[in-house]
C-alpha cells in the first residue's frame, strides 16, 4: 500500500508541483491564477470543519484538474499492457510524441510492456516527457491505468506593441471541461472579438459569475458580446488571471453565433494538458476517477449476489462492480432519468456486460409499498401496472389503437404524482410525435423498463452514491452558488436515500455509501446519523484503504444547529479523499456498514 502512495507522490511532484512564480512571468493578466468563490457562511462552516490553512489548499486545488487522467480497463475484454500499447500507438498517430512511460517509483525500470517503446522513441528523454502511462501499484489495481499529464504551463498570447489580443471568452462551464482536456464548442463561447476570422490566433478566458447587487450571483454579458480589447470589455479586470490557453478560430465571429454545434476554436496551447478519451477505445476502457474504482471495490461484490446500484447514472461503478463479479450475478441498477437509463444500458453493451439490469425508478421510492415478505416479487409487476393504465387511458378519451400506440412505446413517464395521467392535450401531442416521428429537440429514445420498486431484504449489497453538492468535483471556478440551507437540504435528501437502502438490504449484507463533495454534513453526519438511527449498522474496514480518515467531533452551524460527526475510534473506518493531498484526486468520501440482524 505505501508503494502506491509513493507512486501517486512522485507523480505530483514530478508534473504538477512547479512553482507558479517561476512559469507565469508574463503579464500578471494573462495567467491563470483563479480564486475560488464561497458563499461566506459555507466558507466560515468549512474553515470550521478543516481549519483555515487547510482550506486554503483545498479551495486552490479545487481549481485545477488532477494532475493524471485515471482509466479502468474492462478486463472481459482487454488488459492494461495491451490497452497501453494501444493507448501509446494512438498517441504517436495524433502526434503526441511527448507520451511516455513513466518509471516505477521503486525499481526506477520501466514496465515491460513498453520497453519496445522506450528504444524507440529514446529512452532517457522519453522519461523526461511531459506526460507518461503506466499502471496503478495499488494492491488489486492493476487494471487502472494513469495517464500524466502536466501544467499550470505559461502561456505566450502573442501581443506586441501594445495592440490588443483578439480574443473568446466562454462560459465557466465550458472552460472546466477545457481543463480536463476537451475542446471549446459553440455553445460555450458568450463572447469574442470584433474581426475574427477562420485560422486566427485567440486568447480564450472565462467569465465566472460575479456577486449582484440583489446578492445573488451572474454574468453580466450576453451571447454574442463584442469585445474590444479594452477596459470597456465586460469584465475585463475580473477575468484577468482566468486565461486558459491559446487557441485557433475554427469559425468566423459571425459563425460562432450562428450555428448551434460544432469546434469553436482548437486549444493549441494549455494551461494544463491532458489527452482527451472522447470516442477512444470503446468497450475497452472507461475514465473513471480512481475514488469512484475504490468505492466498488469497497463493496466487495461476490460472484452470484444480487446488487443494487441505486443512483447508477453514467454507469461507471455499475459496470466496474459487474465486473469485479466476473459478469456472474446481478447488478440492479436504477436512475430517475429515462436518459441517463438508456446511458447505462449503452455503456453495459459497449463493455460487454450481460449481467446489469436497468430500471427507471426514483431512488425514494426504492422500496415496493406492500411487499412484506421475500416470497413477493422483487420488482412490480409491469404487465399489471400496463393493463391498468389502458383502461386508465380509454377514460381520458385516447382511443384504443392510440392508448396502444403510448404504451407500446415505453411512455412510462405519462403518471405524475398522486397517480393523475397528463392531459388530453399532451397525450395527443405524445401521440402525434410517435405518428410523425421524432422532432428536431426530441429525444432518440429507447425502450426503459420502470419499476414501482423492490421487496425489503432483496438485495446482498447496496451501493448509494448519493446525489450530492459536488463540492469535490475539479477543476471548479465556482461556489457561490451553493448556501448552508442548500447544503442541509442536500444531506436530508441523502438520509431519506439511505433509509431506503438499509430496508432494501438484507442481513449480513452490505450498504457502501459515497459522495463527491468536501460537505462533513453529507459525508460525517450522515454517518453518524445512520449509526445512531440503526443499532443493527456498524461500520466495516475497506479494502483498500487509501484515502485519509474523516472528521471527528461537532460543528455548531449559523442557527444554532450542533452537526455531530464521527466518534474518536471511527474515523479510520471512512475514507475521504482530500483534493489537496497528495493523492491528488477529487473531492471524495466512501463509508462501509455491514448489516446485522434487523429487529423486527
């Protein structure tokens, strides 16, 4: 284990970990120096929580992308040696001839897969290079791969004399994604200068929101703002330090505004560098933050168990626990969304995995109301739900071959609350969209089974990973946005989930509970919530443990509210991912409860 955090340090020191001061020499506008923005009483809560200094390094590392792309071969279909041959011969086609092979932290020799590699491209100055792929040296983790990557770098905008740049300003949105390696498309762009044309030299920063005078937060400019190189430019000083590479216009002005897909401008330089994976190796890898691989193997999924994934979408730990069983089993895993169902499924196939079961379902309404004993079935009958709503339908006025038609095509989200159908006028406009085909902002669509839920005790392991505040996300330019209320409402969001999780789960089993976000109060209380509400809970070590322990003691909140957290003896038992540890990852927490004899 400590060979692993060894590893993880010496990348960080290696490629991430140069002194701004000695790359950012330039003008101090053009550099990229962001400071994090909190609504003051989150900020004085967290200073509570982490104490000042720390949570200056959180708050400066929440701005900046990991320093290491992470990558989760599916082992059904490839492994890590063949993927990184693949993965360096792609690299050498798009002429990224700065890819290498790192050297192992302990033997200084490279892996042996790509010694062919190293003589070909030099290999005392290809382990100099900027970036570098090689294997995780964590116990059990040798089919995640890490590809470095490298920055803050400085950047040389090409002014001269004095004339101003041209220059794209984008949506902080937009510019997040930028930093982890994507391009500038046309949605993202609010703004640009006068005169530019296809082939031009750009300077791209981003304009993040700015405190109003109603206290809110905003943007001050609109879609399609001139900007003049000036101080008149909206927001001219407030961008300064929030430059994020030069670039080439791939559309004139005119076209940015014009057209609603499509590359804006090609990032040629960056602040930070690192490959982009869109459409790369499908089936066989999967990015993935290295957190989000441990929580699944957190949960020790079994060959042959039956698992609930209860907030599955994208997918990534649905299919990494599918494949942890070897595809043997069933993994359960459910999503509100009907897209974000349709995702899962098509990642499943794209991985080869036959064992993951998809439903539509809201994760607070898990539990199948009536179902009293394991001899029900696990999920509601979806022919009695459809006989009903036919008859339901023909009440509405919907003649039989139309009320057919609906329910033929999967329209499972006609049902609102309270059991009330929508309204004739939808139910025909359902209609006329299934007679004339799909409309220009329609949907593809798909066939998604809904589910009214599942029989208590059903389950060998749940895993929740909570909806959250996703304040461990990187890289992030902003979080005023989010309020103590917000944040309060959020954990009592999550505590409802869990409740639905310790009834679905059977005894003996297993509930792993995760987040992304830095919040003790969706992360520590909710522990502490769930230990002293279930006496039949206790918490389970984790295997492997590489993240820090998590927070001990209370918090006195504005209100006057005492958050309790974890007890001395327990905070060994979490994981929490510092984002600005050298670990280096995103802001993460994962706690193991393993489930006694429930009383009756």
């Amino acid at each position: 284990m400590q060979k692993g955090r060894d590893f993880i340090k010496a990348i960080s020191r290696t490629f991430f970990n140069i002194p701004i001061s000695h790359q950012m020499d330039q003008s101090t506008r053009y550099r990229y120096s962001p400071t994090l923005k909190w609504n003051p009483m989150v900020e004085e809560y967290l200073i509570k929580a982490y104490g000042a200094d720390h949570f200056s390094r959180i708050s400066t590392a929440l701005t900046r992308p990991s320093c290491y792309s992470c990558i989760r071969v599916n082992t059904l279909k490839s492994t890590s040696d063949a993927v990184i041959e693949k993965l360096l011969e792609i690299f050498k086609e798009r002429g990224m001839c700065d890819v290498a092979v790192q050297e192992s932290a302990t033997t200084g020799e490279p892996y042996n897969c790509c010694k062919e590699t190293l003589e070909c491209t030099g290999s005392a100055e290809s382990l100099k290079a900027i970036k570098s792929i090689s294997k995780c040296q964590f116990p059990g983790l040798d089919y995640v791969i890490f590809v470095k990557g490298s920055g803050p770098h400085a950047i040389h905008y090409g002014d001269n004399e004095g004339k101003p740049l041209k220059e794209v300003i984008v949506s902080r949105k937009c510019a997040e994604a930028v930093l982890r390696g994507a391009q500038v498309y046309v949605p993202g762009v609010l703004a640009c200068s006068a005169h530019v044309e296809i082939g031009d030299a750009v300077a791209v920063s981003v304009a993040v929101e700015q405190s109003c005078p109603d206290g809110g937060w905003g943007v001050a400019m609109t879609r399609g703002t001139v900007l003049q190189g000036s101080q008149k430019d909206p927001y001219y000083f407030e961008r300064g330090g929030l430059y994020i590479g030069q670039a080439t216009a791939m559309m004139s002005r005119a076209g940015m505004f014009r057209v609603s897909e499509g590359v804006a401008v090609d990032m040629k330089k960056r602040v930070f560098r690192l490959p982009s994976f869109y459409d790369l190796l499908e089936g066989e890898i999967f990015l993935q933050n290295l957190p989000s691989i441990i929580t699944a193997h957190a949960l020790d999924p079994q060959p042959g168990e039956r698992i609930l994934d209860m907030c599955a979408a994208p997918g990534g730990k649905t299919t990494a626990i599918a494949s942890l069983m070897k595809d043997k089993g069933e993994v359960v895993a459910v999503d509100r969304s009907h897209n974000k169902v349709l995702g899962i499924q098509k990642l499943a196939a794209e991985m080869g995995l036959s064992c993951i079961t998809t439903y539509k379902l809201d994760a607070l309404k898990s539990v199948c109301h009536g179902a009293e004993s394991d001899s029900l079935p696990n999920t509601c009958s979806v022919e009695d739900v459809q006989n009903t709503r036919t008859t339901d339908l023909l009440s509405t006025g919907i003649d039989g071959f139309d009320a057919k038609l609906l329910l033929e095509k999967n329209f499972n989200d006609l049902q609102l609350k309270d059991g009330q159908y929508t309204s004739k006028a939808e139910l025909r406009k359902r209609i006329r969209q299934l007679k004339n085909g799909p409309g220009r902002n329609h949907t593809a669509g798909g066939r998604v089974e809904k589910s009214k839920g599942f029989s208590p005790n059903s389950f060998d392991r749940v895993l929740l990973d909570a909806p959250c505040s996703a304040l461990g996300l990187r890289p992030r330019l902003f979080a005023g946005e989010d309020t103590i209320d917000s944040l309060r409402s959020d954990a009592k969001y999550q505590r409802r989930m869990f409740d639905q999780a310790v009834q679905l789960v059977r005894p003996g089993g297993v509930i792993v509970y995760s987040t992304c976000t830095i919040n003790p109060g969706e992360n520590e209380a909710l522990v502490r919530y769930a230990l002293d509400t279930y006496e039949f809970l206790s918490l389970s070590s984790q295997h492997p443990k590489i993240g820090g322990p998590g927070l001990t003691g209370s918090c006195r909140l504005p209100d006057g509210f005492v958050e309790e957290w974890l007890k001395p003896g327990e905070e060994n038992l979490v994981q929490r991912f510092d984002p600005s540890s050298d670990l280096d990852t995103i802001g993460f927490f994962i706690a193991k409860f393993s489930v006694g004899l429930k009383s009756i």
